[in-house]
C-alpha cells in the first residue's frame, strides 16, 4: 500500500511540473510564482511560520523592510513558485536559455582556493534558486558534489536526485555524509552544502541568528578545521533583466582563538553570517517557510 502511494505522489508531481517545463522561459515563471501566490492563500500553516519569522527579524532590528511581513512572505512564496517552473525545465532538459544567463562573479576566489589543493566546501543556504546554483555551477565552473538529505519517498527521491545529478553534479546523502565529504575534498573537488536550516542540538552550536537564538549546522566548521579545506560562501540571485548572480566570495579563515570550542561556535557564527548578509540583500529570496529558530 505504501509503495502504491509513493508511486502516486510521484506521478502526480511529474504531471503538476510537465507543463511548466513545455512554456516558454518567461511564461513558465509567471505561471510559477502565480502557484506560489495560490500556495501562499492555501497553506495556512506555512504562511503563518513566513509571516511569524518575518514579523520577528524584523521586530529584532535585525531586517528592515519597506512593505508588510504579509507581502514579504507573499513574495517568497512567489519565488518557490517560479523556482518550481525553473527546476521542471532542469529535469525535463529545456534549462539552456536559462542556464546561459547566469552568470558568475568572484571566479577569482575559486580559482585561488583550488589552487592550495585541500578541497574546497562550499557553503550557501535555501536562496534563490539553490537548485540551479549547484546546475549552473557545475556547467559554468567545476563538477560539485551536493550534500543532501533523502527523501521519505524513494520515487520522489529519484526524481530530485534525476534534477540534482543531470549535467553531472554527484549527491551526498547526509546520512553517512562525513566520509564521502572527506573522499571528495581528499581529491581536491568541491562539496556545496545548505548550512541555514535548523539541526538536531548535538548537530549544532546554538548561535544568534538575525536576532534570535537558533542552532547551527557545525559539521562544516569542524571538517574545515579538521582537513585544512578551503571554505567559499556561494550564492545566487535572481538580477532584474531575468537572469541570474552566482556570487562567490573570498576564502573565510578560521577562527584563531585558543579554546576550541569558542573557535568552533566563532566559525560558525562567521559561516552563518553569511545567510544573514543575503537575507538583509535578498528578503524575498531566503526560504521563510522554514521553523528556523525551533528548538531554541
């Protein structure tokens, strides 16, 4: 019976992508971020964490926004919506006129970085279209190998990693993820992984986080400090001709303080600090449905 559903849900989200992926670029998004703004009316309970997370940064004097959390949360859902249309034509292979207008600022950090041959992580979070980053990045840059949890549903579960494996990109499921990170910054390849959801307390640091407590993601700050690798933030925005910035920032350096512990969590901090800077630039980009701050 299990199996049966799992075979429905797929067939169903196959045929709610297909028509996104057979538009034109430019029709296929409006229709996106038209679902996005149907999804935003339907789902109650997430435009309620949206519109809760935003009322919050911004009540912290952490964002500053010139329109209602209402709107705000409106518009991200109008992202998901539009990222939606982008990933059907990834998965269905109509993603090249899209693809080629992305493009790339800060290759010189990259390119550096590689150079001291220890491998490279590069963090990013759920902004923009995080999909199409580690896409565009493969096709415009180096193969990455993208850190990933799977899917409940092991039909569904093929159908993302069809999307995350197509132009050659390999996935690193979290569940026994520490080895195949190290055996890919062993070679001197390049591992992206999401640092800005929330994690289990013994996975995390507690930190502050546009202006409220919530645990962090330590494992890249530990395998930094472990391996020597180099640590890159990346990051893509949408830009107001319709096309894309993937954004690659200097190499971060380690804390240098002698405890530790508090080298740890200053890391992570940093590498945290990062999300905070996009969100502040790109409020409408960043995933707010998310429960961030639970646990805290």
């Amino acid at each position: 019976m299990k199996k049966i559903r799992w075979l429905l849900e797929a067939a169903i989200i196959i045929i709610l992508i297909l028509p996104f992926a057979v538009m034109p670029v430019k029709v296929s998004r409006k229709a996106g971020e038209s679902f996005g703004f149907l999804v935003f009316r339907l789902w109650k309970k997430r435009r309620e964490i949206a519109i809760e997370n935003i009322i919050n940064a911004v009540q912290s004097g952490d964002l500053k926004i010139s329109e209602s959390p209402e709107m705000l949360a409106r518009k991200c859902f109008g992202n998901l919506g539009i990222s939606l249309a982008e990933i059907a034509m990834i998965y269905f292979g109509t993603a090249k006129e899209m693809v080629e207008r992305v493009r790339i600022e800060g290759i010189e950090h990259y390119g550096k970085a590689k150079f001291r041959n220890k491998g490279i992580l590069l963090i990013t979070g759920h902004c923009g279209n995080w999909e199409l980053l580690a896409v565009a990045f493969n096709l415009k840059v180096d193969k990455i190998s993208v850190v990933a949890r799977g899917q409940n549903n092991p039909y569904f579960n093929k159908l993302v990693e069809k999307i995350r494996t197509k132009y050659g990109n390999n996935v690193i499921y979290k569940k026994g993820a520490i080895k195949g990170i190290l055996s890919e910054l062993k070679e001197n390849r390049t591992v992206g992984i999401l640092i800005d959801q929330a994690v289990l307390t013994e996975e995390g640091v507690a930190i502050e986080f546009m202006g409220r407590r919530a645990w962090a993601m330590k494992t890249p700050a530990l395998i930094a400090r472990k391996t020597g690798c180099s640590v890159l933030p990346a990051f893509i925005s949408r830009d107001e001709e319709g096309g894309f910035i993937i954004t690659i920032k200097p190499e971060v350096s380690l804390s240098t303080l002698n405890d530790q512990g508090s080298a740890l969590l200053e890391d992570v901090r940093v590498f945290s600090g990062f999300i905070e800077d996009y969100i502040r630039q790109h409020p409408s980009e960043w995933l707010w449905i998310h429960r961030r701050w639970k646990r805290a």
